[in-house]
C-alpha cells in the first residue's frame, strides 16, 4: 500500500502595493497637470497695458472725425429726389444697383431736394417737394432724437467687421446722428420751420418706397 505525501496548496499571493495604489497616483498626476496647464496659461497684463486693451469706443471722438466724411460722401452719391422716386418706381431693383447701398437687407438711398415745410409732430417735417408723385410722402427728422442708422450706412463705408461688436457697431450709428444734430440743426430755428423753404441733402431708408423719412446731413433755410 503506497502512502502518497500531500502536497499543500499554494496560497495566492497578494497584490503588492505598488499595484494597489496606481490609480491613486495617476490621479494625482493628472491634477497637478491640470494645474500646471492652468498656470502657464494665465497671462499676467500690467494695469497700463490692460487699461488700454479695454479701452471703451470714443462715441464723441468717432462723430466729429467721420461725419465731415460721411456728409460729403452723403452729398455726392445725392439723386434729386423726383429723379429718384421715378427711378425706384420704374424699377426698383436697378434703382438700388444704380443709386442705393445695401445694409442689413434693405436699401439706404442720398437724396436731395427743396420744398415748402408744412406742419410737424414729434420732430417729423413733411416737405412738398415740386416735382414728386402724388403718393410719394417725403418727410424729414430733426429731433430731438435723431433714429436710424442712414448716416452710418449711406456711403457703404462702414461694415461691421471694422467694429469690436455689435454695440460698438450701434454706438458708431448713434454718434453720427449726434454729430450732424449738433453740425446741421442745433443751429435752426426748427420751431420756425413751417411754412418755410428749404433744400435738404440727407439719406433714407426705403422701407415704403411711398414714405420717406430722411435724415439730413444739410439743410439751408431760405425763408
């Protein structure tokens, strides 16, 4: 009878702690490189310089540089106004090939004209315009507040990729507006106007081909 010697079982070994503890460094690898990341992509900007990086848009400064330009550019591209209202009115699409500028999907048109002032509300002259078809209504703002963005946009001059962002893109609209309500009618009488003569160079937008409502850059008071 042969005796056979038992062989003991091999007890597993245990996991060495260096194995253990891995994901636990990983993970604090990981964080330190993320603070490192942090850290080496922080700009550190003197005050001077950041001052001037955020420097706010001179709305003054902008209108009395630019809208001397802006009225002239105004006064050359100027259709006399019967000439343009049958130039729209026989075709509007070569009308605005020919005389106007495209902004923001409509068509901003310069014009020109001289006609008898009648009554006003709210800042908004009519002005009978010899020459004009009967449906066309031409009327002209003088404020208080000056509203739109025909000055900015008239001479196709401006875009909005020369801005820093759509306020700025505004702001430089509104300082036009000021600029010519401090140039062309701080000095009128506007409480006189009706009834009077006048020759108006300004821009429109042609939302109603039947309504105009100009924003002047020029406006001389013959009596």
């Amino acid at each position: 009878m042969s005796t056979a010697q038992a062989v003991p079982a091999r007890t597993p070994q245990r996991e060495s702690r260096p194995t253990k503890h891995r994901g636990r460094w990983i993970a604090i690898a990981l964080t330190v490189i993320g603070l490192l990341v942090v850290v080496l992509g922080t700009k550190v900007v003197p005050q001077g310089e950041e001052a001037a990086t955020t420097e706010a848009f001179d709305k003054a400064t902008f209108g009395a540089e630019q809208f001397p330009i802006v009225q002239e550019g105004i006064t050359e591209r100027a259709v006399p106004a019967p000439e343009l209202a049958e130039a729209i009115a026989a075709d509007p699409a070569a009308a605005a090939e020919e005389h106007g500028v495209e902004a923001a999907g409509q068509t901003v048109y310069s014009t020109t004209f001289t006609g008898t002032v009648g009554e006003g509300e709210a800042g908004l002259y009519e002005v009978e315009v010899e020459g004009m078809p009967e449906e066309v209504t031409v009327r002209m703002q003088t404020g208080p507040a000056i509203n739109g963005t025909e000055l900015r946009d008239a001479t196709g001059e401006y875009d909005f990729g020369q801005f820093t962002n759509q306020i700025e893109y505004q702001d430089a609209g509104a300082a036009l507006n000021e600029e010519m309500k401090k140039q062309v009618l701080d000095p009128i009488d506007l409480a006189t106007l009706p009834g009077q003569t006048v020759t108006v160079t300004g821009a429109f937008t042609a939302i109603n081909p039947e309504g105009w409502l100009v924003t002047p850059v020029s406006m001389e008071v013959q009596g």
